[in-house]
C-alpha cells in the first residue's frame, strides 16, 4: 500500500518535529518518519544525559509554535552569565552577563528528550500530519518530485518533497547523491551527569586546557552536566574507571569553583567530527540540521543552527505553496540554501579557529589568549556583540525566531 504526502520528513527529532509543527494546521499532507518515540517524563527522574544549550532565538522559535509550555512544564534550566577562561580566571577571563544587554537570561540548558517530547505531543493535534512511530526505514528511493520511501513494515510512503532530517549518517542524503567534506577532530567528548555540593548556578563556563576544553552546564536541583574534551585514548581511560576513581578524577582536573561533586550518575562520549553537506538541496529534497552539517559542540551551538534551518526551510516552503510554486521546485528550495549555508558554514569556521587556537601548548598563543581574554572582558561593545551572537541574536532572523506566525 502507498500512501502519497506532500513532505516526507525523515527523522522525528528537535529539527524535523520543528518543521513539520510550523507547517502544522496547512492544507500541506505531511508524513513524519521517526525511530522511536521517546520516552515519557517522569517528574523527580534524574536528568538525562543528552542535554542542549537552547539559545534566546531557539526559545522563540518554540514559543510562536506554542510548543514551548510543554518544555518548560517538564524541565528547564535558565542561565544568565558565561563565563570564559584558560590559566587564571581571575584575571584573564571573560563573563558574559544577561543584565548588560538588558535581557533576563542567556539561554536555557534543557534535556533532548524533553524538547523532542514536546513537539512530538504538539504534533498530535494537526489533522495534516500523520507520526509514523515507531518506524525503521529499509530503503530510500530518491525521485525529484516523487521520492519512495519503504519502512520494515512493509508500508511505502511518496512524497513530492524528502527532507532530511537524519542525523549526521543521514540516508536521506545519501540516497540524493549528495556528498559530504568531512574531517574527524583529534578529541573525544566526555559527558558526565554529576550531583553538586553547591545547589543550582546561573553560570555556564568553559575552561581552557591543552587538551581540550572543560564545560559546566546547569540543570535544576543540584545536578549539573560537565564536557570534557581530551584525547580519544584519555577518554577511552577515564569510561573505563569505577565511578569513584573517575570523580576523583573530575575533582582533580576540573576548577575549585565546580565544588564537590558527590555522586556520578551517568557518563558518556562521542568522537568530534566536522561534516558539511557540499550542497543543501536538489529537486525534491532538502537537508536540515545534522544532515546538512555537523558543527564542533564548543560553544553549543549545533541544536541552535539546526532550529534556524528548520524555520527558515519551513518559511520558504510555506511561501512558495501559498504563491503556487511547487515544493519541490529546485529553485525555491535554494532559496533556503541561500540563507542557511554561509551563516553555518561562519559558524563552523568560528567554532574551528576557538578549537584550534585554543587546543595547544604553544607559548606565543597561551601569552596572546590571556591576553585577549583580558581585554575582551574590559570592551563592553565588543562583549555584547559576542553576546547576542551566542543568543542568535545577530544578523537576519526567520520570521518564527521574530515572533511572527508563518
């Protein structure tokens, strides 16, 4: 049996579930294809692992899709300082407060799941999306204007428009015949789920190190979510010591400011790669999110570009259907690998020239990076730029990061 859609969003995660609720409750047909569903929120369960650092334009976005009371009544975390610094954080450091730019807060540190779940639910209630989940996909049959997609059930779905959506080894993509230029960091990110002696902060930060950088991130309560980027044969050590050898090693390594740390609850890792689709889009499809590039984690800001995409990729769709355009028109699609692929592709630069700048030994570079932490922290206009970068902020937003329905 085929069933026949308008879109084909394959993958169900933060950036597919985004598109399809912006082109919710339109007469677009609209079929959204996920692994499996998540599981449900427990209130007083302990924090997952995956977490994201959702910016101010990100928070927006959710809440013109009237998505975001569903996130915020699980579980959020408000932050409203960062915090930035390499040998002495007492005098080369930089602190990025909320109250400078007259805002209330940064940005939110929220669990994946929670996120996912929100939209997922929100999803339920348009008539034009049907959530094929659980779902495992077994064949891609790329098509411009008339892609097939075959699920292990034996059920077809063909779609005018395939939007990728799934994740960094997307099949969408590959399917296309879309190529990727791609190149593996030598570090490994190690994350760990910690309770704290000292209750809930209001401060992200991130020390500098040779081997890499070490991250705080807030959650509720006194829990907190540390990254720890070092060497893949380093990592490799640290996952395979009992849990109070590794805290040792946590209280060892990480600054005094953290705190005791008094229980490990869950630990992980993930190699560092960057990946950039070398185009976005052909007739009939499109990429979004992981699919479309894969950015260094540093600053926290992959989830971010990847909200960015999926409302500027669902703007332009919208527009072109309500002026008649076909959706899979190769023409109307560029037009949102136009706005998206240099802005990304800035953003992976940036974050490269943090990560390879920062990730050495090298006297003349150490002497400069403290130097410039130093004086970066007395320029307020040049902080305050960085800020409301960081925010997503800066430059020209999609009409959903404005506030504005589509």
């Amino acid at each position: 049996m085929k069933n026949r859609y308008d879109l084909l969003i394959v993958g169900g995660g933060m950036v597919g579930a985004t598109i399809a609720a912006a082109l919710g409750n339109t007469d677009l047909k609209i079929a959204v294809v996920e692994q499996q569903y998540p599981d449900p929120f427990q209130p007083g369960s302990e924090h997952d692992l995956r977490v994201s650092a959702l910016s101010i334009a990100s928070e927006q976005i959710f809440k013109t899709l009237g998505v975001w009371d569903g996130i915020v009544s699980r579980r959020v975390c408000p932050y409203r300082r960062m915090k930035v610094w390499e040998s002495d954080e007492n005098r080369a450091a930089t602190e990025f407060v909320s109250d400078d730019i007259g805002a209330d807060h940064l940005g939110y540190i929220v669990e994946n799941r929670v996120i996912q779940l929100a939209l997922l639910e929100h999803l339920s209630q348009f008539d034009n999306i049907d959530l094929i989940c659980p779902a495992e996909t077994v064949d891609v049959d790329y098509s411009p204007g008339c892609s097939l997609l075959r699920l292990a059930n034996g059920r077809e779905l063909i779609g005018k428009l395939m939007i990728a959506a799934d994740g960094g080894g997307s099949r969408v993509r590959m399917a296309a015949g879309i190529g990727v230029h791609s190149w593996d960091y030598d570090q490994h990110a190690l994350v760990a789920s910690v309770i704290t002696e000292q209750p809930q902060q209001d401060i992200t930060w991130q020390q500098f190190t040779p081997d890499g950088p070490m991250a705080f991130l807030p959650l509720s309560g006194h829990r907190g979510s540390l990254v720890w980027y070092n060497r893949p044969s380093e990592v490799r050590r640290l996952l395979n010591l009992d849990d109070q050898l590794f805290i040792n090693e946590l209280s060892t390594a990480f600054p005094d400011r953290l705190g005791t740390i008094e229980t490990l609850l869950e630990r992980g890792a993930f190699p560092l790669r960057r990946q950039h689709a070398q185009q976005y889009v052909k007739e009939g499809v499109a990429l979004a999110g992981d699919a479309a590039h894969m950015i260094n984690p540093l600053a926290g800001q992959g989830v971010n570009i990847g909200l960015l995409d999926a409302a500027v990729l669902a703007e332009v769709i919208l527009k072109g259907h309500r002026q008649g355009v076909e959706i899979s028109d190769l023409s109307l699609l560029q037009q949102y690998e136009q706005q998206r692929r240099s802005h990304n592709l800035m953003m992976m630069q940036v974050m490269d020239g943090f990560y390879r700048v920062f990730s050495n030994d090298l006297l003349p570079l150490k002497l400069l990076r403290n130097f410039g932490l130093g004086v970066a922290e007395r320029l307020a206009p040049a902080k305050n730029k960085v800020m409301r970068f960081a925010m997503g902020l800066e430059g020209t937003l999609p009409a959903l990061a404005r506030g504005e329905k589509l």
